[in-house]
C-alpha cells in the first residue's frame, strides 16, 4: 500500500511539473481590443486601381465600415495629419504551424498584424488545431488577422502533401468537398496527384456549395483542362505540351527557363479563356535560397522573431536549391518568373499576393511585403502591387467583406503617414491598424512582439522546445540522408 501511495505521489508530482512547464513555454497572453466603433477622420483613402478621397472621416460601427465621408469640424482630430488610409493588407496562401509547436500559431498570427496583414488564409492546414485556431481569432479571443481556410489539402496517390486527404475515385472526391463544406471551410485546395476524373468530381462538387476552386494543376489534367480555378504558384505552366516533370516536384526552374516568348504569350489565352487566376508566391523561390547557403543568403530582419528551431526544421518542410548550379538557376531564372506574372497581368489576368508563409524561410507579415516588391516589378507600379493584396485578393477570397474600403465591408484598415503608392516601402511605417474593427496602435504591436521576442528567445523555451524540436529535426535529417 505505501508502494502505490508513493507511485501515486511520484505521479502526481510529475504530472505537477509537466504542467508548470507546459505553461511557463506558452507565450504571454495579449489584451484583445474589445471596442469596435471608432471614426478615423482627416485621411486620404485609397482603393487601389479604383479610386482616391481626400480628407475623408471612415466611421466603423460593430466592427463594419458604416459611412465614407468627407471630414467635419465636429470629428474627432485625426490619428496623423495628412495620413492615408489603405485597406488592411491579405495574404492569400497561408500554412498555420501545428498546434506541438508550442506557441507559434499566436506568434505567426502576432506577426502578420505587425506587418499590417489583417486577413489570411490557410491553403492547406498541417493539422486539425487550425479549425479551432481560426475560429478564435475570428471571435476576437486572438490577437490576430481574420482567417480564411481551406481545410486539408486534397490529394491522389501517392501523396505529396504529407497531411493530404487521399482521393483517388470521382465518389471519395465529391464526398470530401461536401464533408469540408459542412464544416465550414472557404475554399477547396486540390494537390498534384489528383486524377482527372477525381478532378472533375471536385470541381463539379466545389461550385454545387459555391466554394473557390484552387491549387496545384494536377499533373495529370493539365493546364488547357482547368477552369473557374485559382492556380498556386506556377503549377502547370511549363507543362502545356511537355511531359510533367519528375515525381516530387511541383514544377522546375529548368522548366520555366525552357519556355519560349510564344509559350508565354499563348498563357493569356489560356487563363482568360478558362478563367484562371494566378497566387504566384513569387518571393518564395527567392527566401529558400537560405536554406541553400545561409552565409551566402542570410536570413531577413525578420527571422529574428521567430524560435531558433526554424533553421533546422524548415529544411524538413520543402526542398531548396542544391548545388551551385541549381542556386545560379534559381536567381537567373527569377526574371522569368516575373516576365510570365507580367504576361498574364497584361492580358487582364487576376493576379493575388500570397507567400506561402510556412515554407523555408517565408516569414509571416514580412514575406507579403517582400511579394509585393516582386509584384511591383511584374505589375509595373506599387499601386498595382497594393491591388493584388487588397482589391483582387478580397475579391476572390471574400467578395465585398474585404480588400477595399467601402460602406458594409469588414473594418480592416491601415493607417499610414506616406504615401504607398509612391513607393511601398510607406506600409512598414504604418501608425494604427484596425483589424475586423479593433484598433491597435504602432506602439502597442511593438511592445507586444518584443514581449514575444524575450518569451521565444528566453532560456526555458530554448531548452525545452527549440532544443526539443532542433534535435528531432537533425535526427530526422540524418536518417533521411542515409535513406
């Protein structure tokens, strides 16, 4: 009987620290706003590629943008003198951290506010956490950007996504859309096994409960076959007549190199006749160039937010360039890439801002700002770049609720004291964000994420997490390499 006390004692003792540990490694809690009825008075409002107000007063009742209009005496005075105000910035291709990874879902989340990111969506959750996840900052119990998301990913065999749902036959297809449907996704995301037959039955099942289609062009139905669909990077580009490219890739940069000028032009045919858009994550294939030599490539400012794990983790996420041969192609081909977003710009093809947060080196809130560079040379103008994360984004992802400033739509804002497009580098000095109608002002943000930075960075979470999950990652690298 003393035996089984003490075991009980020894037990209950364990499970005590395991649990004062688990909650000295979750990160601080943030104070919500709980207003959400302000007037922001006196500022130039943009909608991008739509129109420009000067001196305007935006009065926000219960979260919703109530009235535009021109500034009176009685407003309140403005938060800045002859400031601007764009609509809160969109990131259009997300991935959410697991929920293991103790407390990176609320830091990701922290960080695309500090860049004015105020809507996300997640392409593709890594785990069932996210459902939950998004559901609370949405209810304003996160502080955060609203979340978009498309549920898992659906995929064929073998999979290529390693948390895909299988679906292989035109019934397991159509019954996953309506499951994902059901529980209140916003969008369906289909992968590069997916067969033609199990295509159409999504597609078909996708516009029955109105839901966006998007993703990889499946390799097998190619390019000329898909309609009513956003593409995810360049899937499906190089291949319009060529065999597809070895198993375990998306696409290749020998591919996009081997296209011609002609190629490239019959490429606006194409999308406009099937009507196709475009997330082209530029940026992204540029930020993996880290993983390739980080000496040679260094990491962005703002890497230093996130756990040192990161350096060892994400070269278990996605691949990068090998090689010196196949890190001179990744930058000689950039470019290019730019040349066929211009290309199909031109053509009067939906271009979307997306980073592909998640992926090496593709910090959240960070990354959008460094797309909308890229996009700002394929688009020809920063207010052409501005469009593709506001107006063009929203228009797909949540038409009327997001990606311009008008009467109805959701209260994401962004105060600014330049002018961005003039130049883009005016979204980094932004002065206030309102997020689904709370307000949350430049010097609040900082303080918090530096809170984050001491809590991520700290002694406790280094030992028992970023050492935790460093060691697994090297492991696994190890024994991958052997393999």
């Amino acid at each position: 009987m003393k035996v089984v006390k003490w075991g009980a004692g020894v037990l209950a003792a364990v499970t005590c620290v395991v649990l004062l540990v688990w909650w000295a490694i979750l990160p601080p809690a943030l104070d919500v706003p709980g207003g959400r009825e302000h007037i922001i008075s006196g500022v130039t409002v943009i909608n991008p590629g739509i129109e420009r107000l000067v001196n305007q007063s935006i009065i926000i009742r219960d979260g919703r943008i109530e009235e535009i209009r021109a500034r009176i005496d009685s407003d309140p005075a403005p938060v800045c003198e002859g400031c601007f105000a764009l609509p809160g910035l969109i990131d259009a291709h997300v991935h959410t951290p697991p929920s293991f990874i103790v407390g990176n879902q609320r830091l990701f989340a922290l960080m695309y506010l500090r860049y004015g990111v105020t809507s996300v969506r997640d392409v593709g959750q890594s785990d069932a956490s996210v459902v939950d996840f998004a559901a609370s900052l949405n209810d304003g119990q996160i502080v955060g950007p609203y979340m978009y998301r498309c549920g898992p990913v659906l995929e064929g065999s073998p999979p290529g996504w390693p948390v895909a749902r299988v679906v292989d036959t035109a019934e397991a297809a159509r019954n996953a859309v309506m499951e994902f449907a059901d529980r209140g996704v916003d969008c369906i995301k289909v992968y590069n096994e997916v067969n033609e037959e199990s295509f159409r039955a999504i597609r078909a099942a996708a516009a029955e409960r109105n839901l966006p289609l998007i993703g990889h062009v499946p390799h097998s139905v190619k390019l000329g076959i898909v309609e009513n669909f956003e593409i995810q990077h360049f899937t499906g580009i190089p291949y319009l007549a060529s065999a597809r490219p070895p198993m375990g890739w998306d696409y290749r940069d020998e591919d996009i190199e081997a296209m011609s000028d002609a190629d490239i032009a019959a490429l606006g045919e194409i999308f406009i006749a099937n009507r196709l858009s475009i997330t082209p994550t530029l940026a992204n294939h540029t930020l993996r160039l880290t993983d390739s030599d980080i000496e040679r490539f260094p990491p962005t400012a703002g890497a230093a937010h996130l756990p040192a794990f990161w350096t060892d983790s994400w070269k278990l996420v996605a691949g990068h360039p090998q090689g010196e041969e196949a890190v001179m192609r990744r930058i000689a081909t950039q470019p290019r890439y730019d040349a066929i977003v211009a290309e199909l710009h031109k053509a009067g093809v939906d271009v979307l801002a997306g980073t592909d947060t998640l992926m090496p080196w593709v910090v959240p809130g960070e990354s959008l700002h460094l797309e909308l560079a890229r996009l700002e040379k394929a688009l020809g103008s920063p207010e052409a770049a501005l469009k593709a994360a506001t107006v063009t984004s929203g228009a797909h992802i949540a038409p009327g609720q997001i990606g311009t400033l008008r009467p109805g739509a959701r209260a994401d804002i962004l105060v600014l004291r330049d002018d961005p497009t003039v130049s883009l580098s005016a979204l980094s000095g932004w002065t206030v964000v309102i997020a689904n109608g709370r307000r949350y002002d430049r010097e609040t943000v900082d303080g918090w994420l530096a809170r984050y930075d001491a809590h991520f960075h700290g002694v406790l979470y280094n030992t028992v997490v970023s050492g935790l999950v460093s060691r697994l990652a090297k492991r696994f690298s190890h024994r991958h390499a052997e393999d």
